[in-house]
C-alpha cells in the first residue's frame, strides 16, 4: 500500500516543463485490425505494471529521497523502476515507426496521428492508426537475367508460382518468396547466391490499389569492376575428415559417412549442410564441428573439410541429497558414470548407483524404524534408429535415438521390503521444423517382486477382512507388467501440447490363451506365478500462452487422463492410477488429498492408496507477471478432480457419473512467487480451496465463502513451472 502511495509522488523525479508517461494507447479507426501486432513499434512504453494494474515499482523508486549517497535511496532505486519521462523525439520516431509497419502490411497510404492528454505533470500518449484500404497484388511477371536458373525455376508456369495475383501485397509475402526462390537455388548447387540478386520493382499506377509485380533476378557478378555472367553451380570434389585433438578422430569412419549428408560428386546443398552439422550436434562424443568449402582453381569444384572436436570420452560425477519426507529426514548420494563414445560411435552409456537413508518416527509396532533404498540405472543411447529393415537413407536422414534401459531398485522398509525390475526399448526422433517430437516405446517390462511383508502391516491392513483395502492388497502383490507407449509433443512457444498413449498385457493376454497358461485362484492368468496387469491408458495435456508485452502473459492449461483396466486387471497398477492435488494439479489441496469424486478418505484422514483413480481433468489458469530482479509472481485459479471408472467399496463417491461429475469439481485459487535463475526456477505456491466437492456441511462445501486458513491452504514447493 506504501508503495502504491508513493506512486501518487513520482512526478517529483520529472524535472519542470516535463510530463510523466502515466500511459500509451495504441488504437485504430479500422474495425478487426490486429493493433496488438504493432505495440513493438512504439520506442517509449510507460512504467510497467504488476499484474497489468499497479505501478509497484514506480512507487519503490518513487519511496526513495533525493539524497543518494544513503544506502536506503539507492537500494529504493535500485529496485524499483525509474519514472519515464515523455520524450517528443522519440514520440516522433515511433510515429515514422508505425506508419512504415502499416506500409509493410500493404497499407500504402496508411498515417500514423498522435495526440496527447495532459493532466498535471502527468500525459497520455494516443497513437491512432489510420491504414486504409489495403493493396493487393495485380499481376506479376519475372525478369529472370540467368538462362540457366530461368529454365530451373520455371517460373513462368503458373503451377510453380508462389506470388498470385490477388494476394496481398505486403513487405512479408514478397521476402518470404526470396527466401525460397534463394533456398532452392542454394540446395541446387547455387553456393555463392543470396538474396541480394533478387530485387522487385512495383508499379501502383495500374488501377487503384493494386499493384503490378516485377521480380527482377540479377546476373551473377563477383565484383563491381567484374563482368556479368551466369551465376555458377558449384559440385563437390572431395569430403575429408580433420580433427584438431589428435592425428586420429575419435568416431568410426562408418558413423562419420553416416552423419555426413555432402556427398562427392553431388551438387553443393545448403540444407544438406545444415543437416550435416545437426547430425553431429546430436553427438554427444562431439564437441563442436566446423565445416569449410574451399573452390578448386578455375573450376566450379568445392572441396569440404569437415573439422570435428570431440569431448572426453569419460566422467564421473557425485551428488548429495538432502531429503524430508512429511517429517521424516534422510539422506541420499548418487554417483553416476557417463561413457560419450561407447562403441566410437558417439553411443552415450550412463550408469547411476544410487543410496538413500531416512529416519522414520512415529511408527509403532515395527521393529526396524528406517527406510534404506538402492538402486542402479543404466541407460545406452544410440544416436540412430537401430533397428532391423531400415534403409540407410532413411537412417541417415532421420534425426532420432534409440535407448536402452536396465535398472533395478531395493527399497526396505519397516513394513515391507519391495524389489523393482524394469528394462525398455524406446525410440525418440523429432521434427524440428514443425516443433514436434515423437516418443515409442517398443516394449517396457516392470517386475515388481515382495520378498517379505511384516506381520504388523498384514494384519493391520491385508488380512483384516473389514477395512476397505482392496486396491491396497493389489498393490502389494508381486506383478508383472509389459507395455507399449506412443507419445508426442509440440510446442512452438506459444501453444503446448502432449499426449500420451500405452497399453499392456495384450500381447500376454493373447499367448496365455493361445497356450492355456494357467491362471490363479482369482481367474487370472499368470506368467511365472504371477498375475500380469492389462490396461490401456491415454493422456492429453495442452497449455495456451498469451503475452500481453515482455512482463505480463495469461497461461491456460487443461489436462486430461483416462485409465481403464480390463481383461487379466480388475484394478490399475498404483504406480499407473491418478491422483490429484499439489504444485501441479489444483493447487488448494496437498499432494493426493483430493479425490477420487467426493470421497474424503478413510475415517476423513488423507488416505494415499484410496485416493487415487482411473481419470483425471486438471483446469489452471494463470497470470504471470515480472516483479523485478529474478522475481515473478502469479496468481492463479485451479480446478480438476479424479474419478474410478468402476464402483469400489473402498471409494464411495468416487465413480465417474456423467450426469453429476460437474458437480464434484473442485475449484481453488492462489498467489505464486518464482525466482528466475534462467537454468532453474524456484517456485513458491500458497492455494486456498473455494469449492471442496468432499464436504459435510455448507461451510466445508464453500470454502471461498467461509474460508478456514487452518483446513483450506496448502503451501507448495517445486522447481520449474506448473505447465
């Protein structure tokens, strides 16, 4: 409040004659027209504002006395926001600014006015954009000055055009048609081409708004004292290999064939050497790569050094943990060894051995009172798709991995003592150009052993016939699961996109009843003695960010995720069902505190087995703003539940109905901090509940109107953003 005051007193800072910029506005007198698209062009912005609203440090600044030798001014100045002072030249250039973009839009007679309103010392900036009637393209012809490149492009037939008449004629549309005529003669043996050649002449005389397009292309020239001539097309003569490390290089020569897309004899391609230095990017053996063309003497020959540095081929790295647990304290350590060229073919084999100790308290009836895991991951990564009947085109030109993982952990716990094998096949490959990366796994195997279960635990919560533990029961068996996945991704800054898709047990369900394996006690088929888990799961995740300027963007995100078990699974694997609340569900609720439906736990206490299900939808909505320094802050409104797609006891409330799922929604809204490290963020969340759907009075029901610190908030902890 403070400093929302002193905001009120910034104008003592603007010197006699001058106006404060309390604020810009950018407006058209053309209904539909995107004005958004032109705030970049104005040079002088007024102070910004948290959250779009308030001055927060303008006023910080504004705190401060004039007196800067002491340290209270300086560090009020420091960081807090100078007041912007209005600046007729720079108001000026804005406007030559605006009206040039409305003429690169093809709004050629487009004005720019400016008006200012003053009030005090205190002035509003008004940019009003008057574009007009836009232009369009009449006709275009081609001068085309190079028989040879005139008979490539062919750009006389229609069906190879890119510019028609009719479009519109703007700045944009015309570059965009250089950029592709010079990459097509750039991967067409064109190696000292560039756009410069090409010019465009335009005469608007023709009829009113409209303009007649010449595409000039020019003859080559390689100096101004130097004839024209035909531009030259250039050939590859000879593809060798350097290193700068040693007199050897560190891949084998069949990966370095592989990776290099130039080939001898093959014109000179500008996207095949772009691919070449992403193929070795991709490596993690290399370190940099540099490619040199060198023209053979009065030939149109190039010879291409490709000069490759590569990394130490070994390391070794130890990382400490610190860890709490809901109280409990422990520690872990990890140390993790990394060959970057296995086989020398730039193969990545990781291995991490991993130990972890916690002090469990407020434990009765159990002997041992600690948690000791250990665990060993291995992963061998191929920078290639390694599998059987692929082309080595295709090889060489997809951009992929293939991955190989084994690991297996040993957790000891005071109830039980639990062994997990598991070991996968994937592949990832991407493409760069449509923002979008593509995940399979071709099989995924998870064996989950239990060597011994304590008396205590089985007693209390296995064998007792009257609580309601079904789904924990399951989850304390041996099991077996193999699965398939497909997953991808896309994200082009802007938009964000994820889905997800797996399925297990129907290759096995499919031999068991081919080969009558034998089934269990409880009709299920067995490999091994043990029941194998079949499901199909899919999952949908999508975020929606709109940047209002450089501080201040509203995030949407919805999630969607449905699990059903069937065939040799009346119940999902625990490591596979949902489950709602914390840093990056719904926000008012803990970590698996909400849910499934209006189930509110065993005896109304948090129950981390029970609260889990076979949907969920996850809602968020927030507004990001720059604080200051590394500061962020948001504000934010959750909403989202999980449901079973069955009925079980142990879960009343808890199914999916369509015709009341609406109503067990529940909702909440929070502030968020985030300190922005650039590699890491921070990030500080509080979250209150406004509808909880698992209530037994009104008041529980309405938090937001009958809100209880001590029930309804949720503090959370986590690194890097919720979506």
């Amino acid at each position: 409040m403070l400093a929302l005051l002193a905001a009120c007193s910034a104008t003592k800072f603007v010197p006699d004659e001058s106006y404060l910029l309390e604020k810009v506005e950018l407006k058209a007198d053309t209904k539909k027209f995107n004005v958004a698209s032109l705030e970049p062009y104005i040079r002088q912005k007024a102070n910004s504002k948290w959250f779009s609203v308030f001055k927060i440090p303008l006023g910080a600044y504004a705190l401060s006395g004039r007196d800067t030798t002491r340290w209270i001014n300086r560090t009020l100045r420091k960081i807090g926001e100078e007041p912007v002072v209005y600046d007729t030249l720079q108001a000026q250039l804005s406007c030559n600014d605006l009206k040039l973009a409305l003429q690169n839009m093809g709004y050629m007679n487009g004005e720019v006015d400016l008006t200012t309103r003053a009030k005090g010392k205190r002035l509003t900036a008004i940019y009003t954009l008057h574009p007009g009637t836009p232009f369009f393209i009449n006709s275009v012809r081609y001068d085309i000055q190079d028989s040879v490149i005139a008979r490539m492009l062919d750009l006389d037939n229609p069906a190879r055009q890119e510019l028609k008449a009719g479009d519109p004629f703007t700045v944009t549309r015309l570059e965009e048609e250089r950029k592709r005529i010079t990459r097509v003669l750039l991967d067409s043996g064109y190696y000292r081409f560039h756009k410069d050649f090409i010019l465009y002449g335009a005469d608007s005389t023709a009829s009113k708004n409209q303009i007649n397009l010449m595409l000039h292309l020019l003859p080559y020239r390689p100096n101004s004292n130097a004839p024209e001539t035909l531009h030259p097309r250039y050939s590859i003569r000879n593809v060798t290999f350097s290193s700068n490390d040693s007199a050897a290089i560190h891949l084998r020569p069949g990966v370095l064939r592989r990776s290099t897309l130039i080939k001898q004899g093959d014109l000179f391609s500008a996207t095949q050497l772009q691919r070449t230095y992403g193929n070795f990017a991709r490596m993690q053996a290399v370190r940099y790569t540099n490619i040199r063309f060198t023209e053979v003497p009065d030939t149109t020959l190039l010879d291409c050094d490709i000069n490759i540095s590569t990394n130490k081929p070994s390391s070794i790295s130890f990382q400490p943990e610190g860890t709490n647990t809901a109280g409990d304290l422990g520690a872990a350590v990890s140390v993790t060894y990394e060959n970057r060229n296995l086989f020398r073919g730039s193969e990545l084999l990781s291995i991490q051995l991993r130990a972890a100790y916690e002090a469990i308290t407020g434990l009765e009836g159990y002997q041992n009172k600690d948690y000791q895991e250990y665990g060993v991951e291995t992963k061998l990564t191929f920078p290639q798709f390694v599998a059987p009947l692929l082309s080595s085109t295709f090889r060489r030109r997809s951009v992929a991995t293939s991955e190989l993982s084994l690991n297996w952990n040993l957790q000891n716990r005071p109830e039980f003592h639990r062994r997990v094998f598991s070991m996968a096949w994937r592949y990832h490959w991407n493409e760069p150009r449509h923002h979008i990366s593509y995940r399979y796994d071709f099989f995924d195997i998870n064996y989950v052993y239990m060597p011994w279960i304590s008396s205590r635990f089985k007693a209390d919560y296995l064998d007792n016939a009257t609580s309601r533990n079904a789904i924990l029961r399951y989850n304390y068996e041996d099991l077996f699961i193999l699965k398939m996945g497909f997953g991808l991704a896309f994200n082009d800054g802007e938009n964000a996109l994820k889905v997800n898709v797996e399925s297990a047990g129907n290759m096995l369900q499919a031999v068991s009843k081919l080969f009558r394996l034998p089934q269990n006690a409880n009709g299920k088929y067995t490999l091994v003695n043990i029941a194998y888990a079949q499901y199909v799961k899919f999952d949908v995740d999508f975020t929606r960010l709109f940047q209002f300027d450089e501080r201040n963007s509203l995030a949407f995100h919805v999630g969607l995720g449905v699990a059903y078990p069937y065939g040799n699974s009346t119940i999902l694997p625990f490591e596979k069902r949902y489950f709602s609340g914390g840093a990056n569900s719904v926000r008012g609720w803990r970590v698996r505190e909400l849910g499934p439906g209006t189930f509110k736990g065993t005896d109304g206490r948090i129950d981390f087995i029970n609260q889990t299900g076979d949907m969920k939808l996850d809602m968020n909505l927030e507004y990001r703003t720059f604080l200051g320094w590394k500061l962020h802050g948001a504000v934010f409104v959750d909403a989202g539940n999980i449901w079973t797609l069955r009925s079980y006891a142990e879960q009343p409330g808890g199914q999916f109905r369509l015709d009341r799922f609406y109503r067990q929604i529940a909702l909440a809204y929070g502030l968020g901090f985030r300190l922005n490290f650039d590699y890491f963020i921070l990030r500080f969340d509080l979250g209150m509940k406004a509808v909880n759907p698992a209530y037994e009075t009104s008041r529980e029901h309405y938090p937001l109107l009958y809100p209880n610190f001590k029930r309804d908030f949720a503090f959370h902890f986590a690194v890097g953003l919720p979506f």
